[in-house]
C-alpha cells in the first residue's frame, strides 16, 4: 500500500511538475507568441506605412520636379513675348493633372498668369523663400478666387550667370493629394489619417478622414493630443527623429480613451517634408486580440485540449498570415501598379530591374522609347482613346518580351525596357520588329516612334541614371531624319553641353551681328554663265572663327531661335537689295525659309513689311523652303506659297531629291523655281537610270512653268551634263564658293571677270 502509495504520490508529483512544465511552456510559448505577432504587426504596420509614404513621396516628387523643369524653361521669359509665355503656362496646365495653376513672378513680385490676373505675390511665404534660391513646398493656404485650400510649390528662375531674376510656382488643389495621403488598412475605410508636415511638426497638408481632426492643420504635432499621453522623453526622441533626414519611428499612445499608433517618416529628397499615418491600435491588432481570447482558454482548458490548442494556432498563425500577405499585395498592387496599362509602374520596374540587373553573366540594355506628337494625337481621338493606345502598345511589348525582361510605362507616352543584349544588331532587330508589332496593332494612324538605347556595361549605376542616358539618345532621334533609334554614346552628353552653350550665346550674337550673310552666286547654264542672283546663307563668325551652320541651324530649328534668325537674314539682305539696285537693279537673291514659320499667319505679311523698311521690291526676293515641309501639311504649305505669290515674291521648292519626293505634289504648288538637291546629281554621275530620272524630273519641272537649278556642282562634267539635260541654272564649287557681301559686290560692278572665284569660307555651299 506505502508502495502503491508511494507511486501514486510519485506519479501524482510527476504529473503535477508535467503539468506545471506543460503551464509554464503554455505560458512561455504562449507570451512568446503573442509578442512574434506584435512584433509582426509593428512589421506590417512600418511595411505598409512606409511604402505609402514612398508613394506620397513619389507625386510630390513629380509635382517639385515639373515645377523646377518650368522653372528652367522660363528662364529667358523676360525676351519672349507674353502671349507665349501666358500660351506654355495655358499648355502646362492642360498637361499637368494635379497641378490646377501655374504662375510666374519677377523681381518685384508681379505675376504672369493663364487668367491674365495682374497681381502682385512679394509678400507670400514662397515667393520669399524661391528668391532666396529654395525649391519650396508651402503649408496649404485659403485662395480667395478659388475659395480653397491650396499649397504652392515654388522654385527660383534663374538668369544669366545664375542670378535669379524671378520664381515660378505650380498652386495644387489641397483635396487632390487628400486620398493619396490617408491609407486603409484591410480594406476598411475610413481607419486612418494622413498628414504631410514640416520639420516643425506643422501640418501642411492633410487627407480626408484627417481635417479638423486629431491634428488640425496649422497646428504642431508634438503638441497635439496623440503625444499628450506619452512621456516626456518619447516626445523628445520623435522631435529629434524631425530634425533628422529620412528619420522614422512608431509610437503608441491614449488619447481620448482610445489606443492610437502614430507612424511618422522623413521623405527623402525632401529635407523639409515629413510623412505621418495615425490610426486605431485595434484597426491592425484584430488578431491579436483574437489570439488573446484564445490564450484565456487554453490557460483553463491547456491539459484537455492542447492538441486542439497548437492546430488552432497553426490554423490561427496561416489565416494570420494570409491576411498580412493580403494586405501587403493590396498595398504592393496599388503602388506597383499602372492604372492605365495593369502592367507595373516606374517603382516596379526600378526594383525588378535592380533584381535582373544581378545577374553576373547576362549583359542588358535600357530602352526608352515614345511616340512622337503624342499630345496631338489625345487632342484629335481623345484622352479615352489615347488611354487605348497607351494599354495597346503595352500589350504588345509585353508580348514581345524575353525570359529575364521587364518593362513599364514611366509617365505620359514614355516607356523603358529592360532588354537582354548580345550585339548592336540583334538589339537593332528586336526594335525594328516591336515597331512593325505596333504599326500592326495600331490602325487609327500611323505612329511615329523613337527609341533610345543605352548600353549597360557598369550595373552599379542607378536605374535613373541608365533611364536619362537612354533618352538622351532618343531625343537625338527626334530630331534627325535617318533611322527611328539610336544608341547612346559620350558624344551625346558632350553634344548636349555644346548645344547648352550655343543657346547660351546666341541671342547676345545675334544682337551683336554675330551672323553674317554670305552669298553664293547662281548662274545660267546656257553656255555664257551668266550671273542669273545668287543665294544668301549664314556664317556665324565669333572672334575671327566660323561656326558651321551644320553645328547651329538644326539646333536652332529645334528651338525655334531660327525663326528670329531668318527674320535677321532677310533684313540684312534687303539692305544689300537697296545698295546694290543702282548697278544691278534686276537682281533676285533666294533666302531660305524654314518650315517654322508656315503655322504663323502673319508670315508672308511679315517678310512684305521688312521689304517696305527698305523700299526693296518683293520681285528681287526668292524664297526658298524646303520640299520636306510638304510633308508636315500640303494644304498648309500651298496656302503659304499662294501668299507669297500675292505679294510678289518669287518661290523656290529647295533641296528636291533629298527625301521622298514626290512629283505629283508639285503640280499643287505655285512654285518658280525647282531647286534639285545634290544627292541627285551625285547618283547621275555613275547610273545611267538616275540620269534618265535627272532629265525627266527637269524636263516636268518645264512642263509645270517652273524653273530648274541643281546646287552643289563641282566640275566641269557635271556642270555639262545638266546643261544637256536642260536644266537652266547651278550653283556650286564649280562657279563660286559662297562668299562675304563685298566679294559678291565686286562680281556684281564687274570687276571681277569670272564667276569661279575662291572665296574666304572655308565652309561647303549649305
């Protein structure tokens, strides 16, 4: 019986410390588990919290960047006219989706704006701040016209040598940031407050649910009621964490009789701006809560049902789970996905990129590419359509990508692809192929795509930067004739520089007279070489050196600086006319046109009014525009040249044969004179066929009534094989090289004998 007794006591003593053993590890594992899930939820709260904070980053970002790209472009405002200026604000403010207005300020803080308000800012917060040289976000204020709160996003104009000659500012409707900055949690609506903050803990901007609320706008954070409750030395930590760049941190707090979170992170790239989230404890605690209920029970029930109680928790912990890995894909799609396209945005293409990007072995190449005018097409088929288009050529590129490869649309018509890369040619192939894809799918209208690409050979460069090399590259295509892509090369960025410094300078020579007109002479080809005018081109000489037009004309195209230069052009030459009429009163000097102006209603009327200045006859101008512009707009270019010939003026279709020419457009324009480019005649020289195509162009040039003159004729083969072929004047090395204003004088008094004399110019007839 002691035996049996004994045992039992042993047994009962065993049972009673497995128990307690069992109890204590319940409690350990049980108070461990919980504090994993707090743990978690603390996780998942800085995971989620912080990748909308990436996102309110990301369109304040976009918002700061557009305006200080405004800012550069607005640097010369002063010298243009303001109707243009008060036209790129109107164009700026119809693209831009949350910026509502765009203003410009000078000095003395009179503003330029679409509504022609005059008014005058020197007073405001960030117009200060921007004339004192800082990229400014303001706290939100009351506009009065509008009777809302808006922020004001300032940046300073510079001038010449730096100097800031005034500010630009893009005014955001406050409620368009409100749902970007408040965040729900699982679905729930509501839940949340978002405000954006100053490094003094203002509020400057606030989402929906947040207005009037726990922290009102103007008010200071450290001194709401959310930090009321919490110590002393919490405060000082988050106010130190403010005073920090990209400082962040959680804190828990009672206020009200509630339990609130409070999340709060500096913005990168921001040093001023400070993102915070306030929420309900319980709004992400639901399952933790939960799990302590469960914890009660097993506590009273652990010995019955401690099987029960670990499935539970495995069962708990897996639906647990699922709802975080739900709610970060829903946080995951709403940042990393295009809402136009469904395919992934600039964030998800920067971090699939960085992934592929680690592969050792495998090269890449960065694509940017868009379509050109895309603007123009959204005006004429709409933005629903444009929207179409936009998902279309997503489509097709994603169809047409490798294993390894991603793409997105970066903004706008932009896109980049990461694509694999083995030789210049198959990248070349791949690209001819996706644009027959896209020409394929589209069938509204036929699109016109440039592609940049940029060679990735140091992986270690930031996605950004690849991205800027590669559209370097396209925007070379943009403006050239020959191919629809190119790679980038070091020359582009030094090319970019000299472009930089040319637009620098050419407004000061012009002013100074910079330009000069050289003049190369034309002549008959009817055995004789009479002198028959001649045409005037530009040099630009500074300090003694000539700039090839090659360097400055399509750059100056590109800017439109050529129209102010064709006006200049036009009026030195009437000049010359005037001088020159008493011993040579029939003389025709053909100026060139670019198709710039054909959109400027006022431009044949304009070219009459400088003739009138001098009291030069129209009849003694030829101008000559190229046969390309034909391209752009036939009806348009028909109307022009119907102008020209109202007023006088005599016409020269130029450089015919340097493109896809076409005969049939010339039998609708009222030209004189048909100017044949020297790229055919070079084919003449060697091609029996190209010569036959030579002499009938000519000999249906006549039957139109229109004049033939070929340009750049170098020997004395050429210059007798277009006389047999009935051409009626040339130009070129051959006769003269183009040459100053006086040389050209001294052929016109007679006192030079022959029209092939060397000229100063070291430049070729362009």
């Amino acid at each position: 019986m002691l035996n049996i007794k004994h045992r039992t006591e042993i047994i009962s003593a065993i049972a009673a410390l497995c128990i307690a053993i069992f109890v204590v590890m319940a409690s350990l594992f049980m108070a461990n588990t919980i504090s994993a899930l707090d743990g978690e939820v603390n996780n998942y709260i800085d995971r989620a919290a912080s990748q909308k904070c990436d996102i309110v980053e990301s369109a304040i970002r976009n918002d700061v960047n557009t305006v200080k790209n405004f800012a550069a472009c607005a640097s010369n405002y002063k010298n243009t006219d303001e109707n243009l200026v008060i036209k790129m604000i109107k164009d700026l403010e119809n693209s831009c989706s949350t910026i509502d207005a765009f203003i410009i300020a000078d000095e003395n803080g009179d503003v330029i704006t679409s509504k022609n308000i005059s008014k005058n800012i020197s007073a405001r917060e960030y117009y200060k701040r921007a004339m004192n040289g800082e990229v400014y976000f303001s706290k939100a204020i009351y506009s009065e016209p509008d009777e809302k709160m808006v922020n004001a996003i300032a940046a300073p104009i510079y001038g010449d040598y730096k100097r800031i000659v005034g500010m630009v500012a893009g005014i955001c409707d406050t409620r368009s940031y409100n749902n970007l900055i408040d965040m729900s949690f699982g679905g729930k609506e509501n839940d949340s407050n978002g405000y954006v903050l100053n490094s003094d803990g203002e509020v400057i901007m606030s989402g929906e649910n947040a207005l009037g609320d726990y922290v009102p706008m103007g008010d200071l954070f450290f001194s709401s009621d959310i930090l009321a409750g919490v110590e002393e030395s919490v405060r000082n930590a988050v106010k130190d964490n403010f005073a920090k760049v990209g400082g962040s941190g959680i804190v828990k707090s009672v206020c009200k009789g509630e339990k609130y979170v409070a999340y709060y992170s500096g913005m990168s790239g921001f040093d001023d701006l400070h993102y915070l989230l306030i929420f309900k404890e319980n709004v992400v605690a639901a399952e933790q809560n939960h799990y302590a209920m469960i914890n009660i029970l097993m506590y009273a029930f652990f010995v019955l049902i401690l099987i029960i109680v670990i499935t539970a928790y495995i069962v708990i912990v897996r639906v647990s789970f699922r709802r975080l890995t739900k709610a970060n894909e829903e946080v995951s799609r709403i940042a990393y996905t295009d809402s136009i396209t469904g395919y992934g945005t600039w964030d998800k293409f920067v971090l699939d990129a960085k992934s592929l990007l680690r592969h050792e072995y495998r090269r890449y190449a960065l694509v940017s590419f868009d379509i050109d005018k895309f603007k123009a097409i959204n005006d004429m088929y709409g933005h629903d359509e444009g929207n179409r288009i936009l998902k279309l050529i997503a489509d097709t590129v994603n169809r047409n990508l490798q294993d390894g490869e991603t793409f997105s649309r970066i903004n706008s018509d932009n896109y980049y692809i990461l694509m694999i890369y083995s030789s210049d040619s198959d990248t070349a192939r791949r690209i001819g192929s996706l644009i027959q894809a896209i020409e394929y799918e589209i069938t509204e209208f036929v699109p016109v795509l440039s592609f940049g690409i940029y060679r990735i050979t140091d992986k270690s460069v930031s996605i950004r930067r690849m991205g800027d090399l590669a559209d370097i590259a396209k925007r070379t295509v943009k403006y050239g004739d020959d191919s629809a892509y190119t790679f980038y090369s070091e020359s582009m960025l030094e090319k970019m520089r000299e472009e930089k410094r040319i637009e620098n300078e050419m407004q000061t020579a012009l002013d100074m007279h910079e330009f000069s007109v050289f003049y190369q002479p034309k002549v008959s080809l009817d055995g004789k070489v009479n002198l028959t005018g001649a045409e005037a081109l530009v040099r630009w000489i500074k300090d003694g050196t000539v700039i090839s037009p090659g360097k400055f004309i399509p750059l100056f195209e590109k800017n439109r600086f050529i129209v102010k230069l064709d006006y200049y052009i036009m009026d030195q030459v009437c000049q010359k006319i005037k001088q020159w009429e008493s011993y040579y009163p029939h003389l025709l000097i053909s100026v060139n046109m670019s198709r710039a102006h054909l959109r400027d209603p006022q431009f044949v009327e304009k070219l009459n009014d400088i003739c009138l200045s001098h009291g030069v006859s129209t009849s003694s101008i030829e101008i000559e525009i190229t046969e390309s512009a034909a391209y752009e707009s036939l009806d348009v270019l028909t109307a022009v040249f119907k102008q020209l010939k109202d007023y006088g003026f005599h016409i020269s279709i130029d450089d015919f044969g340097s493109g896809y020419s076409s005969l049939n457009m010339l039998k609708d324009l009222p030209a004189d004179v048909l100017k044949i480019d020297r790229a055919f005649l070079a084919e003449s020289n060697s091609n029996k066929r190209a010569n036959d195509i030579l002499g009938y162009v000519i000999r249906m040039a006549g039957s139109l009534g229109m004049h033939t003159i070929c340009e750049g004729i170098e020997t004395d083969e050429q210059a007798k094989l277009l006389g047999g072929l009935g051409c009626e004047m040339a130009q070129g090395f051959y006769f003269a090289k183009p040459m100053p204003s006086d040389s050209f004088e001294e052929i016109l008094r007679g006192n030079s004998k022959t029209i092939n004399i060397p000229s100063n110019d070291p430049e070729e007839d362009k």
